[in-house]
C-alpha cells in the first residue's frame, strides 16, 4: 500500500514541478479555459484509465466464474465415473461407496453451497471425501486382480472428485484485487467531476449530459462490485451440474 501511495505522489510531484519549471522560464501560455488542452488531454487520459479499469473490472471475474463453472462440470463428472466403476466392485462395497457419492453430492448442493456465496467451503465436505477415499482403499480384493483394478480406478475418480474439490474452495475465495474496484470508482467519480474542478459551471440542460453519465457510471461500479464474488451476485455459479450427477446416479442405478 505504501508503495501505491508513493507512486502517486511521485507522479503528482512530477507534474507539479513542471507546471512550476514552465512558469518560471516563460514557456507556453496560461491555460484557464475548461475546454482548453490541459483539461481536454486530462479528461482524454482519465476516461481512457477509467474504461480500461472497468473492463478489467468486469472481465476478470467474468473469466473466473467460467472457470469455476468448468470445475464443477469437471468434480461432477469426476463423481459419475467413480459410481459407474463401483459397480464393479463386490455388492456390499459397490452400495456402501455409491452411497457415499450419492450422499457427497446431496451435501454439496442443499448444505455446501450457500456457504461458498461467503467464499469459503464447508469442512465436513473434506471429511466425506476423505471418508470414501478411505472405504474404497481398505476393500479387501484378495487375489481378485480385476477386483483391485476397479479399486484403484474408483480411487482414482476419487482422486479427481478431491482435487476439483480443493479448486472450488480456490475459486470461492477468490475476488479480484481490492485496489481494481478502488482504481475504477475513484477514475469514474473524477471522470463525472472533471468539468466542473476545471472550472466549469454546467446549468440548466447542458446538466442532463452529465448527470445520464453519472448514473450509468455508477450502476457499473456497482456491478463491477456486485460480481466480485464467483458464487454470489448475478454471474453465481449454480450447482447445476451436481443436480445433473444425481439425476445420473438415479439413471445407472436404475439399470444395474
């Protein structure tokens, strides 16, 4: 933080002490006119720094809530596999680690997801997982080769499930930088002021120009700041896909 202050003030400092080094040998003329160069280049150069943090602002999480929404497609699916390769697996371990899925992605849907709208994961997730991974891996498959293949495919699912489940905790901390949101309000408010700290006094209907912009600059830092969070506002990824594996697991067990 300390260095961002220092940055601004070093380039604030710059400016000033060239306005101070022109004035002293008599270069250029004095400029007062709001329309005139010094604020025309200000106001160029602010909305410019104002559309590239927006678009920043909004693009990243956009990207993010892709990404996360790709990992839920990606544990899901990871879930599907380990219960189809269960059914290989001896009865009364293939029903008990089936049930074990099933139950994993019920919590995940009604008890684990409003959690994740606060950026965090419910830790009894992690001990469901980790519960299964222990089942599977202490099957007792004898001499039976085929048997411990589909144990360690099964684990290997399992695997995945934990892995895309670590990337989904990731994904529901994760915000942009605070400073992005701080960059694009402070660049928009000064980009709605401009005309009037260059000395500008706006009346009457030359006002309406400025006050449509004002209001749609601030809906968009409000959204900027609305989609800040992957599984909260209106970009959330839903829970889509585990609602989309239940309906499997209802399918594949219907046809064993």
């Amino acid at each position: 933080m300390v260095a961002y202050v220092f940055a601004v003030a070093a380039a604030i400092g710059v400016v000033a002490l060239a306005a101070l080094a022109f004035r002293k040998i008599g270069k250029g003329s004095e400029d007062t006119d709001p329309g005139g160069p010094s604020v025309a280049h200000a106001g160029a150069m602010l909305s410019a720094l104002f559309l590239l943090a927006f678009a920043i602002a909004i693009i990243v999480p956009w990207t993010m809530a892709d990404s996360a929404r790709q990992n839920t497609q990606d544990e899901s699916q990871a879930a599907v596999e380990a219960y189809w390769a269960a059914g290989d697996l001896p009865a009364d371990s293939r029903d008990a680690v089936r049930t074990g899925l099933r139950d994993y992605l019920t919590f995940v849907v009604d008890t684990e997801w409003p959690l994740m709208a606060q950026g965090r994961l419910d830790p009894v997730g992690s001990e469901r997982v980790d519960a299964l991974r222990t089942q599977v891996a202490t099957i007792d498959t004898g001499d039976d080769e085929d048997a411990a293949d589909t144990q360690n495919e099964v684990l290997g699912h399992i695997s995945d499930v934990s892995a895309a489940r670590a990337q989904r905790g990731v994904d529901a901390g994760s915000t942009p930088p605070p400073g992005l949101l701080v960059l694009t309000a402070l660049s928009g408010v000064i980009v709605v002021l401009l005309p009037m700290l260059a000395g500008a006094r706006p009346r009457g209907w030359s006002l309406v120009p400025l006050l449509a912009m004002a209001g749609m600059l601030g809906f968009g830092v409000y959204l900027c700041w609305d989609i800040m969070r992957v599984f909260d506002g209106p970009l959330a990824v839903q829970p889509d896909a585990f609602r989309v594996a239940l309906q499997e697991f209802a399918r594949i067990s219907g046809g064993v």
